[in-house]
C-alpha cells in the first residue's frame, strides 16, 4: 500500500486500512498469525523484564513498556499488581524500588542514577518524566567527554554526573507532562498538577498547581 507522506511524516509514512479479502481460510490463518505473534512478543518482553528485575505477583506490562537495567537484577524492584507502560532506565550504580499498585503511564521515563523509589498506590499519568540525575555533566568539557563515551570512544577524559535520591510517598499522584527533579521528596497523597516540574520537596498532602507552583493543601488553603 502505497503511504502518505509529507513534511509532517518525518518519522515514517500514513496508511489507509488495507483491503482484505473476506475468505475464511485466509483469515482465519492471519488472525491465528497474529496472535502468535503477539504472544510471542509477550514472552519475550516478559523475558527481558524477569532478568533484569524483581517482579510480585500481579505485575502488568504495556506493549511499550521497557526496561535498562544496568545494575544487579535485585537493584530493581517493581510491587504486586502494579502497571507500567513507561520507560524505566537503571545505571550502574542506580536502585528503583516502585510500590504496591503503581501505575506507570505511557511514554513516561523513570532515570536512577542512585536511587527512587516510589510508595505503594501512586498514579504516574503518561508523559511523566523522573529524574534522580543531570543526565550530562554541567560542565562543558565534561559533558563533551560524557558525550563521546556514548558515542563509543575510548580515550575522555574525566567527568561526572550529579546526582541525588528521589523519593515519592504513597498514594500520591502525579499529572501528565510533570518532571521530578534530583533530591525531590514528594510527600503522601501529595498532587502534582499537569506540566509542572517539581525541583524542591512537596508536603504531604498537598497540590502543587501553575505556572507559579502555588501549593495548595488538600482543604484549599494556600501554603
């Protein structure tokens, strides 16, 4: 089938739904295909998620859920009966722990340098993105280095990473788009509001909201 493209297609092509002959034989062996396939797909997703954590009973996984684990496999510990459909990513030295009945949006990334955890009913919205580190070095030099060694090379010179423990408490719930900084302890049943990045402690019990981060106790006075 012959895809549209244009300049709002840079990362791949449109399609109409394709024509298929209604034959029972046919469909029936596509139909029986596909969910191989798509069971095979399971298996495997299951596979790497078993060997690079430790996983209760209960644990759901999205078909775009992904995990680098860089660590040992007990540096990641994931709680009965919680969802992830986001993107969670372990460094050598970094540990995550996630509760009991988490769930983890879509397209959200979770990155322990050193360490997160999260506590036991906490609703993580999609596009939520947890950061325990810098990602790069501040200065330039060093992040040119930080950058060539992802590239591949051998001879960079020295750099480091600044990084500091994230915590988030129970039951807290954190809205679509926010961003959690380095050394942020988000308090129980605490709210943070959609597109707000978080850089300092919030209490428990509270709603973080704007473009100012007003926060806002749960019986509407202001903090």
């Amino acid at each position: 089938m012959k895809p549209h493209w244009g300049h709002a297609f840079a990362s791949g092509g449109a399609y109409k739904e394709p024509f298929v002959r209604r034959l029972f034989l046919i469909d029936w062996l596509f139909h029986l295909a596909e969910k191989w396939y798509g069971n095979y797909c399971l298996r495997r997703l299951w596979r790497t998620w078993r060997g690079a954590s430790v996983c209760a009973e209960g644990v759901r996984l999205g078909g775009n859920a992904r995990l680098v684990n860089k660590n040992k496999k007990g540096a990641v510990n994931i709680g009965e009966n919680t969802v992830c459909k986001g993107i969670l990513r372990v460094e050598p030295a970094g540990k995550l722990k996630v509760g009991a009945e988490v769930y983890i949006g879509d397209n959200t990334i979770i990155s322990a340098a050193e360490s997160i955890a999260i506590g036991d009913g906490t609703l993580i919205a999609h596009g939520v993105q947890i950061f325990d580190n810098t990602s790069h070095p501040l200065p330039w030099l060093e992040r040119q280095s930080h950058f060539r060694k992802l590239l591949g090379s051998r001879n960079v010179g020295n750099y480091s990473i600044p990084s500091a423990p994230v915590v988030i408490g129970e039951h807290c719930w954190l809205g679509l788009g926010s961003i959690i900084l380095k050394g942020v302890t988000i308090g129980d049943r605490a709210v943070i509001g959609a597109g707000c990045v978080i850089s300092k402690d919030v209490p428990p019990d509270t709603l973080v909201v704007g473009p100012e981060l007003r926060h806002i106790d749960m019986l509407g006075r202001m903090a």
